[in-house]
C-alpha cells in the first residue's frame, strides 16, 4: 500500500486499486472528496437531504464491503455518480406506493432503527465533547457560526475581531476535531461506524471542507 501522503496524487485506477487493497486512508480520501458533490446528486432525485445522505453513505459501505463492485480500469468518479443515482432512483421505487408517515411509523418500532439512532446520538454526544475541549475563544467562534447560525460578519461585530479571524478559528477548530476524532480514533469503532461519524463530521464543516 502507499504512504498516506501520497494518496492525493494518485490517479483513480490507483486509488481504486488502493479499495481493493482495503487501504482506509485512500477510502477515507475518496469519501471526503466525493460527499458533498454526490449527496447534491441524489439530493436531485428524493428532495430530502438527510435521505440523500444516507443513500450516498450506504452506497459507500456497499463498496467497503465489496470493492469488486470497482473496475480497476473504470471511472471512479462517473461509477460513483451512477451508483448514487441509481441507488436514488430504487429507493423511489420503493417509496412510490408507500405514504410516509407510515413508513417512519415502520421504521421506529425496529431494532436496527433504534440501535442507529442510538449510535447516531452517540457519535453527536463524541463531537459535542471534542467542541468543549478546542481553545477557549476557538470554541466559541465554533459554536456561533455552526450552532447559532451567524454570519463571519456578525460574529466579528460581536466579537470585535476580523472577518478573517472568524474564518481561521472555524478552520483551526475543524483541523482539530478531525485529528482528534479520526486519527486518534477509538481502535474499538468498526468502520461502518467511523463512516457514519465522517457523515456528521462533513456536515459540520460545510464548504470548508476541501480546505482542510
């Protein structure tokens, strides 16, 4: 396998040979990269951006477990927005005949439905504890752009700090939060679990992202 800092210059028959290889950190690479753009994909197709989410992850778990599905001499890319779309569209089939406040009735008296929703508070609660632990006004900053809602601008007016300020402390805190929730993981975390963790993590770090 390659050296974790070499995946990003990888081409994509590389980093598909890398999956096949069951290389983490070049599967972790692709997830990041590809989230955000996919799940607006599917976004396209159910109008529901949690539903979205979801279905792009589950397409992702599909090719953990079974990176076969991968043709090393294929278009990573264009076979990830086939399989998102395609997994859109059979999840519209299924939904077709069905309302949906029966469906979520359904849903919550099963187990698996209870035990995600559990382990989903649970990564929120693992988050919510690594904010509390960032540098005092990092924190803060954090806290009022990505929980509160405000705006760069009136953050610094509350503040009396710079827009740009604002921007370094929400950049610093998301560096910070993602070593200390990925690569100084918990061993016992299997990596479905670290996916859906990945999920929630990508929501909290928006566009900036790529910047990371």
């Amino acid at each position: 396998m390659v050296r974790t800092s070499d995946i990003t210059q990888l081409s994509e028959a590389a980093l598909v040979r890398e999956i096949h290889a069951k290389n983490r950190q070049a599967f972790t690479f692709i997830y990041e990269r590809h989230f955000q753009e996919l799940a607006m994909a599917a976004f396209r197709y159910v109008k529901d951006a949690g539903i979205a989410q979801e279905l792009v992850q589950e397409v992702f778990i599909r090719i953990w477990e079974q990176p076969s599905l991968l043709d090393e001499n294929g278009a990573l890319r264009a076979y990830l927005y086939k399989a998102v779309i395609n997994h859109a569209i059979n999840y519209l089939k299924r939904e077709k005949n069905i309302a949906r406040h029966h469906s979520l009735i359904a849903e919550s008296l099963t187990d698996s439905y209870l035990h995600n929703l559990q382990e989903e508070q649970e990564l929120k609660l693992r988050i919510y504890q690594e904010i509390e632990k960032l540098p005092k006004q990092c924190a803060k900053v954090f806290k009022m752009s990505r929980f509160d809602g405000l705006k760069y601008r009136e953050i610094a007016e509350q503040l009396q700090i710079s827009e740009k300020t604002v921007e370094n402390h929400i950049i610093n805190a998301l560096r910070i939060l993602r070593e200390n929730l990925f690569y100084r993981q918990d061993n016992s975390r299997d990596y479905t679990t670290n996916l859906r963790l990945m999920q929630l993590f990508a929501l909290l770090a928006g566009d900036l992202l790529s910047r990371l």
